[in-house]
C-alpha cells in the first residue's frame, strides 16, 4: 500500500420513501479506501506520515479514547509503513480490559505500545508542560493530535473532494475534531455548501472549526448527537440497521449513523429546495461497531447488523 491519491466511487441513495422533491442524495464511499486505515483516518494520516518519513522519525506517538478510529488507523499504517507506534489511551482501568476491547486488541496486534492515563490527565494532553513530559519519555516521536487533526490532515481532507463532486450543491460530513470538514470546506467550490454534523454535544464544535479555516461557507446542525459522542439510541440503531438493508451500505453509529439521520431528517423537513443535489462523506469509522456491539449487548439493547 502507498499513500495514493485516491478518488472514492460515489453511490447514488434512494430516497423517494423521504420526499417528492426532485433531490439527487449521493454519498462518496471514502470508508472503500482501504480495510484498515478507511476513510477520513487515511486522509489525515498521509501527510503526517508523510512528513514524520522525511523528518526521520521512527516513532509516532498519538492519543484516543478506547474505541478510538484513530488509535486503530495510526496503528496500523504504523505497522505497514514500519513505525513503531505509541497510544496514550483516555482511561487508566482500560489497562485489564485489553482482550475484551476490540480496538485497542487490534492496535496492539499492530505493535502499538498502549500507555493509559487518567481522564483527569488526557483533558492535559494539549498542555505544554504535559507534552514536554511525554518527550521526555519518548524522546524522538513525532506527536499526531488526537484524532489526527492538524495541518498536515487538513492537507489530506482537501484531497476527498474531486471532479465529480463538484457537481452537488451540499457537501455533507460527520464531526469529531473538525479536521475533515475544514479540508472540505477548503476545498470546496464557490457554489457548493458544506454541512457539518457533530458526533460531540455543545455548540463549541463551531469555534473549533473556526479556528481551521477562515472562510465560512458552512452550516453545523447540533441537535443530532444523540446524546454526546458515544451515545445512540434504539431509534439510531434501527436507522443504522434500516440504512444498510435498504441500500447495502453499512453506516457506524458514532459519526456516519448521526450524520445520515441528520440529513434524513432535513429532507422530510423541507430543508433543501428542489433540485438540490447533496452528497454525504462517508468517513468509515465501521472498526468500532464491534465494541459498540458489545456494549450493547450488556444492556439487552438491539445491535447493529
């Protein structure tokens, strides 16, 4: 595998079961890049990887939560590009639960060193006096935000839209750091319009997308999170569940799931005028439905398919 530049296949989605405008709704199949490192999480890791390559580093070293998308994409381009990698993992007691969480059992089949801290420490990990501790202990390491989000991923987003996409009047995509949709809004063409929807419950999500890029042709839509990042519901889950059946396209419920509902929703609201033409980032993501499967499945709930 090289870091190419790949053009995702875009799939048009039925949805006269929505509406009787005239809506073209597509969605561009980011989440086919690759099986491991899909989506948004290869985008925002090329150049980082590309970059730490040329700056000679042998480690990398970056932070997650336990069914982190990211901690399982950066460890397995690590072991594909020969990187050893380091996880600073939110969550001390997370250390006896290695074999029962599905991503953080890949990441460390991939080589990945897990390191677990407290919760009350990780909200530090973007403090100065924090990350010269950390390179103290792994001097050498080329540090990737938490969920990759930096220059170099903006760099990468840029690269999902091509050609064909600028053929839709809206652009649509999941929130977890902003990183995606600041590459799309950068990208973007001067008609096109791009939604955001938050996997995360607040209205700072608009700030921080602020702080990536000074233009502003975007919209953020908050109120469907389902509760905060990490949290759905029997109606999601079905929505998820639905979604696959009717257009064989699997959806994960943290980003994707939320997103799709949004929009969904939108539509039976009248939101788009006829003749719209929409098209959803699919930013894969799907590595932690088997975990949230699991906790699922403690609480007697319905699972995703």
């Amino acid at each position: 595998m090289i870091w190419n530049d790949y053009k995702a296949q875009i799939q048009h989605i039925e949805i006269k079961q929505l509406t009787s405008q005239n809506i073209q709704l597509s969605i561009l199949r980011e989440d086919l890049i690759h099986p491991e490192i899909s989506g948004n999480k290869f985008r925002k890791l090329k150049y980082n990887f590309l970059e730490a390559q040329k700056l000679g580093f042998k480690k990398l070293l970056t932070f997650g939560g336990a069914f982190s998308n990211h901690i399982a994409a950066t460890a397995a381009a690590g072991k594909i590009y020969h990187f050893k990698t380091i996880g600073i993992i939110r969550g001390e007691e997370l250390i006896h639960k290695i074999d029962e969480n599905p991503t953080l059992r890949f990441a460390q089949q991939c080589g990945m060193e897990l390191h677990f801290i407290s919760r009350e420490t990780y909200r530090k990990k973007d403090d100065l006096n924090f990350l010269t501790d950390l390179n103290t202990k792994y001097p050498d390491t080329y540090v990737i935000p938490e969920g990759g989000t930096n220059d170099f991923a903006i760099k990468g987003c840029k690269e999902i839209l091509y050609d064909d996409c600028f053929n839709y009047d809206f652009i649509v995509s999941a929130i977890g750091t902003g990183g995606t949709i600041a590459g799309l809004i950068e990208s973007a063409q001067p008609h096109q319009r791009i939604l955001g929807f938050p996997s995360l419950k607040g209205d700072f999500i608009q700030n921080e997308v602020e702080k990536l890029t000074e233009k502003t042709n975007f919209t953020i839509f908050n109120e469907y999170h389902f509760g905060g990042y990490g949290k759905v519901s029997d109606e999601l889950i079905t929505f998820v569940n639905d979604f696959k059946r009717i257009n064989q396209i699997q959806l994960d419920p943290i980003y994707t799931g939320k997103m799709v509902f949004g929009i969904f929703q939108l539509i039976k609201n009248h939101y788009f005028s006829d003749n719209s033409k929409i098209l959803l980032v699919h930013t894969g993501g799907l590595q932690g439905i088997e975990g949230m499967n699991k906790h699922l499945k403690k609480k007697n709930k319905n699972i995703i398919e």
